[in-house]
C-alpha cells in the first residue's frame, strides 16, 4: 500500500516536533517525529479495518481515525493508497 501524506498532515509533524525539541533534550523532536511515522507505517500495512471517525468534524470527511497516545491520526484508505490528512492532538476534539 502506498502511504502519502497531506501538507497538513506533515505540517503538524514538524511542528510538534520543534515544539518538543524546545520543552526537552536535544534530539527529542526526532525521536517523537520518527515514533509516529513509524506508528504510521504500521498502520498502512496493518490489515485491520479502521471505522469512520467518531468526531463530527473528522467524519464529515469520511476519515479513518487512531488514537496514538494522545494524538488522533485522521487518514483515508482507498485504491490501495494510505493518505494521512491529519494529526491532532486529542484534546482538541472534545
């Protein structure tokens, strides 16, 4: 399955990594950054069936949702492409 990311998506990434890096030791932005892209990738090639997002917001879009920690990874599956859309932190939903 191809993976893609949308511009949001990895705009998200960077700058909670940056945001990390700042509040903790040198390199922890990477570590974080490489952790969910890795969570990512094992979720594209995962076989499982993910639901339609909960939140209303997310679902009015038909995205798939997984909760990673406290994070929300918003994706789309079809023709055999894995696009995530969005990355929000979960708080920000209720």
């Amino acid at each position: 399955m191809k993976l893609v990311y949308r511009k949001g998506a990895l705009k998200a990434i960077d700058k909670v990594a940056a945001f990390v890096e700042s509040k903790n030791t040198v390199g922890s932005g990477s570590r974080w950054a490489e952790k969910i892209v890795m969570k990512i990738e094992s979720l594209a090639s995962s076989k499982a069936k993910f639901a339609v997002c909960k939140h209303a917001s997310l679902a009015k879009y038909q995205y798939r949702c997984y909760a990673y920690n406290d994070w929300v990874i918003a994706f789309l599956i079809a023709d055999k492409k894995f696009e995530v859309c969005r990355i929000v932190w979960g708080a920000l939903l209720h």
